[in-house]
C-alpha cells in the first residue's frame, strides 16, 4: 500500500508509492562525465573571458583575472538580472512588476576541469563555502536585496551549462515565495511552542535513525520524511542555528567534511548522478532568529518530473526514504 | 533591462529575462513524433491488456473490453495510489501520514495510435471533455476524495511513458498545496474586494490584448502576465465558473474548440512540442463559489528546470508573455 505523507514544515503532501519502489539500479540515466574537449572560460589562462572577478582565493602575488586562484568569483556573463538601477517599483491595473536588480555571480570551485566537487579536497570544499559566505555578506550590504539564492547544478541533466564545476549566486530584491512560507511557517511552530520545528524533526530523526544517512559533530545528513524526489537529502546543523553565513570557521569545516561524505555517497550510490543543491537561509534582515534552521537541499536528478507535479506542488515518489537512507548510509566510500 | 513581475493569484515573482530573449526556433528540443513501432495497450484488439474499463463511449453494441470505442477509460496499471481501503489517518511523532488511497485512471483520447489530442477533430475532443467531467462527478461520489486531477504529459520529454495520445486522473484525500493556496487566495481577493480576481484579470487582459493568443464566444487563451515558462498558455471561461465539471454542452463543445486551436498553435510556433496540461479546478465540496474560476494551464516542455527553481517557487522565464502571446496569436494555421 503506498503512502501519502505530509512535510510538517511546507505542508506539503507526497505519495510515496511503495508498489513501484525503486532501487539505484532501476533509475535509467546517463551518469555525468567530464569531457574536457572545448574551450572552457573556467580555466587556468581564460580569465580574460569572463567578466572581471569580484572575489579569489589561493592568489600569491599574481595579479587579478590571472592564474593561480584556488576558488574564484566572476559576475555571470549571461546574468538573469541587472546589477545597476532602481528597483522602480509600479503597478500595471491588477499586476505588480519592478525592473530586475540582482546580482548574478559564479563561483568557481577548482581552477581543475576534471574535478567534481565531491573529489576535490576537503579544504578546497570549505574554501568555496567560505567564498559562498562572503559573497553572501556582502551582497546583504545592498539595501535593493531582500534574499542571496545560492544553489548548485551539477551535470547537464540538472541544468549546468557548463562542466566545469562551479555554483551560482543570486541576490534578488523579493523573498522567493516558497522561502517565504518555509520561514513563515517556521515561525507559526515557534509561536505555539517555542521550539524551532527543525530542531525537533532533528531530534526526532536522530532518535528513530531510519532515515539518518550519516553525521559529523555539527552536521547531520538526512533523507527527509516526505521527500519530493527520490533520493532527495537534507543537510542540516545539528545545533539551532538561523543563517548559513553567520557561523564560526569549525562550522564550515565541519560542513565540508560532511558535504563531501554525502557526495561521494551519491556517486556511489547512483552512479555519478546529475543534482542540484540549494542552500535554505534566512531572508536578509531577518538573519537572527529562533524559528527557522538553515540547511541545504539536495536533489539527485533521477526522474522526469511529470505535469501535474508542477501545477500541484504534488508529487509521487518511487523510493521511500527509509530505503534512500539505508542505500546512501551503508554506501562503500 | 530584466523585469521581475508578480503572479496576483499565487503571488509568486518569476524574472522575465528580456535580455536572454527567447523566440521559438531558440528552444532546441526534439519533436514529438509518434514512432508506431513496438505493442501498445491503448489501441483497438488489446483492450484485454489494460485493467478492465471503466468507461467508454462510441461503442455500437459490442461488449466491454473490445474494439469499437471512441475514448476509452481504463485504471492505471502501475497506479500510484490505491482504491481500496480507509484513510487511517495517523501521527507519528511530529509527521502526519494517512494510506496512499486514491484512484489513478487513464483517458485513452482515441483508438487512433498516429493522431494526437491537437489533430483530433473537434468532436473527438469534446468527447474527452466529456470523459473527464463523468469520471471527475463519479469519483466526487466517493467521501474520501478531496481533489480529482486531471491532466496530461504529451511527449517523453513531458513525463508521457506511452505514446498513444491519453490523459490522466489522479483522486486525492487531500487537496495539493498549490491547489489550496491558489483558492484561498482567490477567496480572500473576493472577501476584500467582492469580485473574483480571475474576472478581473481576464477583463484587463482583454481590454489591453497584449498577452491574448486567441477567443471563442466562451473561452480566452492567454499568456499570464508572470509565467513561469516560455509560451506558458492559460485557458479560461471568460464568464465566472468555479468548476470544470458543472457546466452545459456548449461549454463543453466550445472548450474543445479553443483547445484545439490552441494546440495546433503550439504545434505550428513550436514545432510540435512537448507540453504538460493541468485542469484547475475548486476542491470536492466547495464546486460553487463566487472566488474560484477553474481554468486549464498549458506548459510546453522547452527549457530544463534549473535547481534553483525547485527549491525557491521562483523562475526565470526568457521569453516575455507579450512575445508568446503575438508567436501563437499570428500562427499561420
């Protein structure tokens, strides 16, 4: 008999369809593979064939758009919006617009090509959450922000135009609608308990330990209980904490080891598979709070998504978590 | 320069990204073209390899389950929920989970493999709306169903698993979260202002006509002022109706005119694509109101998901609705 289960935070119900569960083995996909054939702009040399960097790490001596960076931060040559102007806001009759300010940066992970993120060093994944991190902080700065997005698309399946590995950032002036809700409904939990839901469900989760995938000291990665896709992992302190950026360095240290750990589970696990992460924070000025718990999402790409999931915010999942859990924890690294 | 634009009924801020402008020969993408090749459950002779029907019409006094049917409903061999049993409604801990019981039917739209639902001819597809308004009545019957979803993936690339043309039901026990937002913020427009917003818009909509693709007596397609997706299509009854399932004959037989002709459209401009539609429709039990205007949203399949947009409710959308809207409007037919 399937199941219909309810996310306690977005209130979103899922069928976890357990007549056609499904194993790694049984999603059909390409795994993704780094060519290297082409010219890329990511490289060592072709730093003159992106837009000027706002940010470099790793530099001893050589000057600006050189080699020699470990992680580097460029504006996207083909940004979604404008990082100059006002916002302007207007109505049109019933409708609301603005003109599109935001930021629209790339971050670099490795001046290597053949490199994925879940292969590179330990130390290099926490230089590129420390890259995350002060972009984030800076671009708060900017009084037009409301919410800086960063996400990740790995392989061309989860949409990355290019291969060489990299993450993306968007400062936007609006609280994306599906943030907004997370953090609101969060706060409705607080209100009538006085405990932030997350760290109850951590909590929870870590007591019953069927869908704890693995953990660190500070970290904890886990299948979530009603989860969209299969596969689909949250990454979570494990101590209440409302901002990804606002956290001392063992924080970070301690995020790479487990961020790197649950990549390479993925990729032995299904095979090399495309995904997407999305880093869950607190909207810009609302940064301190006791309601809502940062996290990262993560979404191996293994299905096509079908019509009414996108029109519905409903989904039907083929693989229970508990078994997503049991496959990525008992991974042989 | 980019525009962020608001969806008053979701109330959602998708960027509409003038700068990487769309137009349709950009999308590059595989047809859909039927191969033929290979068994198919759906057609005539092999009705004995589908679950027994459920409905169908056009028969001439041949039994069930045999050839001579015009639209055919049938379950869902591999369904994602399942009909028999209770609810069940459970906690456990701080999640709430409830047995996966629904219906999953198929609508096969002809017996015809080499047509699609576009090149039908216009009683043939009055049929199918006619198929979904009986099996959605029907099911709204049964006490445990809260939603009845109708919608359907045209192409492999819009989630189609089988290439002979049909569409799909799914029950529900509860109402998806997106279906529940879209409602009560239609009804608090209502309580605030004592009009229905969807009438308001498709008034200014039509008063301007920029983003109007084409009409019928009772039927307006258009782009929304904030899709989500290129040449994103909205069909809706221009005088109120709050759901798809109560209305007269003429309704009926003008939805399957303007569907068509949207269809063939979409066809011509996007040489045809795949695409997802979805039937909006109120919840079981709350059918007549004066908030709620059911409607059909229509999505070409053109563009990849980027790993952002799941996560956010937020989409960057590179062709401008008034450009879509002039693409289908001038389709040569």
């Amino acid at each position: 008999m399937p199941e219909l289960r309810k996310d306690p935070i977005t209130g979103r119900w899922v069928i976890i369809s357990t007549d056609r569960a499904k194993r790694p083995t049984d999603f059909s996909r390409d795994s993704v593979d780094i060519k290297g054939n082409g010219f890329c702009p990511f490289c060592y040399g072709n730093e003159s064939k992106t837009p000027p960097e706002i940010l470099a790490y790793g530099r001893n001596g050589s000057g600006p758009n050189t080699p020699g960076w470990s992680v580097r931060v460029v504006p996207n040559k083909f940004p979604a919006l404008g990082i100059e102007g006002e916002l302007d806001r207007q109505g049109e009759g019933l409708f609301d617009k603005m003109n599109g300010i935001g930021a629209h940066e790339v971050i670099i992970e490795t001046p290597d090509h053949r490199i994925t993120l879940a292969n590179l060093h330990e130390k290099g994944i926490e230089e590129v959450l420390w890259a995350y991190r002060e972009r984030m902080n800076d671009l708060k700065n900017d009084r037009r922000f409301r919410y800086v997005l960063i996400f990740k698309n790995h392989g061309e399946a989860a949409g990355a135009s290019l291969e060489h590995t990299h993450s993306q950032l968007i400062a936007l002036p609006i609280v994306p609608k599906r943030v907004r809700e997370e953090v609101d409904s969060a706060a409705r939990y607080f209100q009538e308990k006085e405990r932030c839901i997350f760290c109850d469900m951590i909590r929870q989760e870590l007591a019953t330990a069927d869908r704890i995938i693995a953990e660190n000291e500070r970290f904890v990665a886990l299948a979530p209980y009603a989860p969209r896709f299969p596969f689909e992992t949250w990454l979570l302190p494990k101590s209440h904490s409302s901002a990804f950026e606002n956290n001392d360095a063992p924080v970070y240290a301690n995020l790479a080891g487990l961020l790197k750990d649950l990549l390479l589970r993925l990729d032995a696990v299904l095979n090399r598979p495309a995904y997407n992460y999305i880093i869950h924070t607190s909207p810009v000025g609302e940064e301190i709070n006791e309601h809502y718990h940062w996290h990262i999402e993560m979404m191996p790409k293994l299905t096509k998504v079908a019509g009414f999931e996108w029109g519905t915010g409903f989904y039907i999942n083929p693989t229970p978590p508990e078994e997503s859990a049991r496959f990525l924890r008992e991974a042989q690294l």
